[in-house]
C-alpha cells in the first residue's frame, strides 16, 4: 500500500495555492493613470423616460495612459443616479462603478458622489475636479487588489493615482 510523506502532501498544496499577484511580474503597486478625451463614448439612459431621475444611467469608456503617455488599456464605468443627499443639496449623487482594463488584468473601481452637474449631460466629466473612491478588487495581476484611488479632472483628462496592494 503507498502512503504519501507529509512533506510530498504539502508540496501538492503548495503548487495548487495562488501566486500573490505582487509576485506575479510586479505590476500591482501604486500607480498613475490618465484617462483623455480620445476614443471617449458616453450614453445616458433615461429609464424611466421621464426626464432626469433616481436610477437613469451614464455609460462610457475612455482609453488610459500610463506617466509616459503610451496607451495601456481603457477604462468603462457605469453611474447611476440616486435620490438627492439627505442635505438636500440641487445636485444628485451617483454610485458609479468602473473598470480599467489593462493589458494584464482589470482593476474594479467604486464611488459614491455627488455630482457637478445633472446626470443627463454627457459632456465633459460628470464627477467633480476631485473623487475618491475604493479599489475593490481585479483579475489577472491584479487578482488580489485592494486600496483606493483619487481621481483629478483637468479639462478633458482624469488622472488616476492608484494606491493598490495585492498581497
């Protein structure tokens, strides 16, 4: 009868566990992204076709650069507008949702703010100059993300200071 050793057993564990994506090329530490206005596509949907409200949507997609300016993916996002803030400030807050797609992983994105103009115009950004927000999650070599992120609007770019961790 063959009884495998201890040390054989744990080394078929060990093989089966995944690799921190921090040591899986290096590639999940803090960085800098930015978004422009070149292949830049954005939907509004009004779902109750009742003029701006709780639940109408703003879809998009830009491309993204990283600090050389050489392009490494693009970023998607979904807002949803909500009810207006229990302050009852005239701009509404949006949960938005985004994902930046690079060439060895996606980075999943959250925010909840509010709104420097009505969810319904599509032109520039909808966020505020400056946002928050938290990274929670990934795939690929981001597989383990988590962090947050500060976004800043300058004219027709959005620049991403990503601090993520993936251990």
């Amino acid at each position: 009868m063959f009884k495998p050793s201890i040390p054989a057993a744990l080394a078929a564990v060990t093989f089966a566990l995944p690799i921190p994506s921090s040591l899986a090329g290096g590639a999940c530490k803090p960085m800098t992204l930015t978004s422009d206005n070149t292949g830049r596509s954005v939907d509004y949907i009004d779902v109750k076709d009742d003029g701006t409200g709780r639940g109408d949507m703003r879809i998009g997609t830009r491309r993204l650069l990283d600090e050389d300016g050489q392009v490494v993916g693009y970023r998607r996002w979904i807002a949803i507008a909500l009810d207006n803030p229990p302050d009852a400030s005239s701009k509404s807050e949006v949960f938005a949702s985004l994902v930046l797609n690079l060439d060895n992983g996606q980075l999943h994105l959250q925010t909840l703010a509010d709104t420097s103009r009505g969810i319904h115009e599509t032109e520039p950004s909808l966020l505020k100059p400056e946002d928050t927000g938290v990274v929670i999650g990934g795939t690929g070599a981001y597989e383990f993300a988590r962090g947050s992120y500060q976004s800043f609007r300058d004219g027709e770019q959005r620049t991403y200071k990503l601090n993520i961790k993936c251990d």
